[in-house]
C-alpha cells in the first residue's frame, strides 16, 4: 500500500522504516523470479498468448484509472478500499501476464 498516498498515510508504523520497506521489496522480486521460472515448465498455445497480450494492453488503461480513483478516495478520506482493489488487480494481472509471457509456445 506504500504506492497509494503515501504522504496521506502518514504516521508511523513497521512500513515507515526504509529497512523494512527494502527486504519487503527484495522479497518480493526473489518470489516473482521463482514464480517466472516455475512458469517457464508449462506450454501454452500461441493464441491464447496473444490474447492475453492484447488483455494487458487494454487492462493497462483500466489499471491507471482504478490506480487514479484509489488515490482520490484517500485523499477524500474514504479509506483504502478501492486503493487496495486497484493494488490486487494489478498484481494479479502482473503474475498472469508473466505466466503466459514465460510459459513455452506450443
């Protein structure tokens, strides 16, 4: 949650010392490269591929308008509910779309 308002989350907190925030992110890129070279043992057909492609393409514009909305619900003090959506989403696309990236062709 550190990408959405971060000068609005403010405060303290274990995410506010920079050392926590650099292990979660170098544990966070060794579990991606894990994920990547899990992924490179599967097969998948090329079109299927490529839809899911032109699926990030489009989802990319989407992405940027949930990224957008979540930020001004914060800064409207509404709470992190849509911010935490946006953040889900796009993490979950993320990992699909390293998945048919890496995955062999068929």
């Amino acid at each position: 949650m550190l990408a959405f308002g971060s000068a609005a989350a403010g405060g303290g907190g274990i995410f506010s010392n920079s050392l926590v925030v650099l292990l979660g992110v170098l544990l966070s890129i060794f579990i991606f490269v894990k994920f990547c070279g899990w992924a490179k043992k599967f097969e998948l057909s090329g079109g299927f591929k490529k839809t899911i492609f032109i699926l990030t393409a489009v989802g990319l514009v989407g992405f940027n308008v949930l990224y957008s909305m979540g930020n001004a619900a914060i800064k409207a003090g509404n709470g992190w509910g849509t911010a935490s959506i946006a953040l889900l989403a796009a993490l979950i696309w993320a990992f699909v779309f390293a998945f048919a990236l890496m995955a062999e062709t068929k």
